[in-house]
C-alpha cells in the first residue's frame, strides 16, 4: 500500500516537474515572440527554451526552400558546428513524412532509414529524434526537431509540447513577414510621397519660380517651405489706378498665404522703397478693403511667423530635420482639446497623471496646465536592456506615490511597438488602481507589435523618427516647440557608426 502510494506521489511529482518546465519555456518563448529581437534570435531562443523543457540535447528549426527541395536550418541550439553543416537535407531524404504534416517519433537514428546522415548523428551522439511538422495557412513550412543522447520513447506529452511549439514558431514567422510587408507598404508610400514633394507643382513657372525677384524672397519661400506653410508667389495683380477706363497703376504683391488670407510684400530698409510701397499699399486697401496685406521686412516677418507658432528659434539645433509635422500652434491647440475631454470625463475622480521620463515632459507640462481638475503627478523612468536572447525593458526609477485606489491615466509622448506601454501598463495594473487608462500625444500606429488600447490620442503619424516637444535623439532636439522629423539619412549614418 505505502509502495503504491510513494509511486503515486513521484509521478505526480513527476508531471508537476514537467508541467513547470513547459510552462517556464511558453512562458520565456512567448516573450521573445512578443520582443523586438530579430527573428534568429527569437528562434534560436525558442530552440534552447524547447530542448531544456524536454531534457533534450539540442534543438534545431527548419524551413522549406522556395521550391520545397530543401530543408533551411534557420536556428539550433546544442549542435555542433559540424552537425549543422553535416550537408543540405533533402526534403525526400530527411524524415520526409514531417513534411506532409506527421509527427514522427525515431527511437535509434542511426540506424532508421528515415534518416538522410546516420553517421552524422553517430559522431554527435545523437540517438532520438522527434520532428514536428511547422504549419502555416494549411501547409507544411518547415520542421523543428530535437534530439537526445539516450536512447528515448517520446511520451504523448512530449509530441504535444513539440506541436504546440511548432504552432507559437509558426506565429512568429508570420508576425516578422507581416512586419516586413506593412513596412515595405509604408516605405514605398514615404518614397511616392517624397518624390511627388521633389516634383515641382504645376503650373509652376509663376507660383513656384525657379528664381525669385530678389534673394530675400528665395529666403522666405525657403522659411515658409520649412514650416510646411503654403506659398503662392506674385499669384496676382491688382489694378489701383484708371485713366480713360485704362489700367495706369498694378502692384504684384510678393507672396499669398493661403493658411492665413494673407498677401506679404517684402521689402528692404531701404526707406525710399519703404515710402512708396506703403503708398501702394494705402492705395491697394482703399479700393480692395477686403484683401489682407502686410508690408515686411525681415524681423517683421521672422516676428509674424513667430505669432502664427511657428517660433523664432535662434540658435536651437535644427539641421536634421528633414520636415516640420506639427507646428507650435497645432500641438497647442491639439493638447488643449485633450486636456478639455479628459477634464469633461474625469470629473469627482481622483486623478493622477503618469509620465514616463523624458520624452514626456513638454506633454505633461502643457497637459496638465490645461486640465482644469484637482490633479497629481508622478514619473518613472526606464531602461532598455538586452542580452543575446533576451531583450527588456526595466523601471529604474518607480513611482514616488501609491496608485491604489486612483484613477491613473499613463501619460505618454509617442507609442511605437506598444512594448513599453505594455510593460509599463501591466506593472501599473498590479498595484490596484480604480481605473487604468492612456494618454499619448503621437501615435505611430503602423509599427505597433502589441495591441495597447489607447484612449486618447493627439495625432496619429506615419513611420518617421521624430523629434522635438521634449522628443530627442541623442539628447538633442527636445527644445525644439514643434515637432519634427528627422531625415532618415542622418539616422541610418549614425547607425553606421
Ligand atoms: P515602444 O515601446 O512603443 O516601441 O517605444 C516607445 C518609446 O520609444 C517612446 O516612449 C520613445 O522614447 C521611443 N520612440 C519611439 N519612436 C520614437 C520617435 O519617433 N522619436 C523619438 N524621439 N522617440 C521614439
């Protein structure tokens, strides 16, 4: 009876053991499915997490060439260098039966026929083998094998664990293709987009001239093209003056400003000039009192441009940016329809307001000026962290104050891939909030890896690194009041480096 007993209680200990190691490896897998890691990584991660769980000596996936003859090995962990490169394997030769979507279990490799290298796997000391077919969209892909030294009939348990792997392999695969095809879309929309910028706009002779009056003018289209503000040069003649039903006086003012209805004439200090355009421009509003016109100079427009938001930055870095997104005045304008609807919807709550450091400081700032409810503010700051396998985000810095029981709303400057909002929102949601919810100012919605719900949401932009309103590169261009991108160019040569 106690023998019965005791052997009872070593197989329940038995299954609990392995349900542990299952679950630490779809735990760990999960995770690196779910990283930023490139995909050799997350699979040679997959193959060490799979061979540890099944107490195997090592593990390797495959996948099917093109023309479905041979067998790519794209990851392993456990073999030798020259097992890997032991010769091609022949899709007939090589457990061909996985490939037509069969588990097959090998109890001695070396001898079973079903194996296209035994001596190979002689040399390595390999004796087991179990192969699991990778499924994807009703076909069979590829393979992911593991291999024992002893000798070992595969349990069901351990065909399923492999299947299931083979599953989660398979969703990783099709997550990195869906990546690459959304950024494939997005890169050839960025070049459509850029090349019908570089086109020059018809009809163009007059509105967009290859040279201009005088270089003062090339240097204000150049400022106006900067801050994204349309242009129209010299578009049109007013007539102030008739003789005998005759035109005897014209003035072309220099540029019109769709944006804001405005015709500029620019001019020089040069007083003689300045005494008779403001004639003509005295005269031009006596008979078209409904045109707006301004006469300026170079301060006077540097200060114009400045009242519309778009600031005068002195010796702010700006080379780099490759275009403005959103000036000054549409941040503000935008942060303050947020911080209205989050006043509407938070009323009698408790609320607290949580930034991530440091991106988000311009955000908070303006935001939380602009809420008109009694509030709190904490911060945290994280790091990014990796390792061969294993890539991470960790708070180095936690909140000051206790959430439980209030109503948080995560403050953010821009979600990306959603990795570190996720992170950031789990280890918020185990401290007991009364509600959880997201306020990010951009939203790079086309790279997102992990769904986060975001609840209110400044602007969605396209995949561009920006900068500015506290977003930096390098730790430069968070002074900047707009918001910018940075030209790829530069990005790609510092990555060079
Ligand atoms: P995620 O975890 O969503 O991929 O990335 C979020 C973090 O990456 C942001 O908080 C920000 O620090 C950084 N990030 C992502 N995209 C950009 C960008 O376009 N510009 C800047 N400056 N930082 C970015």
């Amino acid at each position: 009876m106690r023998v019965g007993d005791n052997s009872i209680l070593g197989r329940e200990a038995v299954v609990d053991n392995r349900e542990h190691s299952y679950s630490q490896a779809f735990k760990q897998i999960a995770k690196a499915v779910n990283s930023l890691l490139p995909l050799n990584n997350v699979l040679n991660s997959a193959a060490k997490s799979t061979a540890k769980a099944l107490k195997a000596a090592g593990c390797s996936i495959m996948l099917l060439n093109p023309q479905r003859e041979h067998l790519d090995i794209i990851a392993a962990y456990g073999l030798s260098d020259i097992y890997l490169r032991k010769g091609a394997l022949k899709a007939s030769k090589s457990l061909p039966e996985v490939l037509d979507g069969k588990m097959i279990a090998i109890f001695d490799v070396t001898q079973d026929k079903r194996a296209q290298y035994p001596e190979a796997a002689e040399m390595e000391r390999i004796s087991s083998v179990l192969a699991a077919p990778i499924p994807q969209k009703g076909e069979v892909i590829g393979e992911i094998r593991i291999y024992t030294r002893e000798p070992r009939q595969f349990s069901q348990a351990d065909k399923n664990f492999l299947a299931t792997i083979a599953d989660i392999v398979a969703i990783a695969l099709e997550k990195t293709e869906l990546y690459q095809v959304l950024k494939t879309e997005h890169e050839e929309t960025v070049t459509q987009r850029r090349r019908l910028a570089e086109t020059p706009k018809l009809p163009s002779s007059s509105l967009r001239p290859s040279s201009f009056g005088h270089s003062s003018e090339g240097e204000f289209a150049k400022l106006l093209d900067f801050y994204r503000i349309e242009w129209l040069y010299e578009p049109r003649s007013f007539p102030l003056a008739w003789q005998d039903n005759k035109v005897t006086e014209m003035f072309t003012p220099d540029f019109y400003l769709p944006e804001l209805d405005l015709y500029i004439e620019l001019t020089t200090l040069k007083q003689s000039l300045i005494t008779e355009k403001n004639r003509k421009l005295r005269r031009l509003r006596e008979v078209y009192p409904e045109i707006n016109i301004k006469l300026l100079n170079k301060s006077d427009y540097l200060r114009l441009l400045a009242k519309y938001g778009y600031g005068h930055l002195g010796g702010t870095k700006v080379e780099g940016i490759d275009h403005i997104l959103f000036s000054h005045t549409q941040i503000q304008r935008r942060v303050k329809a947020l911080a209205k609807r989050i006043s509407r919807d938070y009323v009698g709550r408790k609320l607290i307001l949580i930034g991530i450091l440091r991106g988000v400081i311009c955000f908070m700032s303006d935001l939380m000026q602009h809420t008109t409810l009694p509030l709190t503010v904490d911060f945290m700051s994280i790091s990014y962290y990796g390792t061969d396998n294993e890539s991470a985000v960790k708070i180095t810095k936690d909140l000051d104050t206790s959430i439980a029981g209030l109503d948080v709303l995560m403050v953010e400057d821009i979600v990306d891939t959603g990795m570190t909002l996720n992170y950031v929102l789990n280890h918020l949601a185990s401290h007991n909030p009364a509600s959880l919810r997201v306020c990010t100012l951009l939203d790079k919605r086309v790279r997102r890896l992990i769904d986060v719900p975001l609840d209110y949401i400044g602007f969605e932009i396209p995949d561009e690194f920006v900068v500015g309103y506290g977003l930096d590169y390098h730790g430069e261009y968070r002074n900047l009041p707009f918001i910018g991108a940075l030209n790829p160019e530069l990005i790609e040569d510092e990555g060079k480096k």
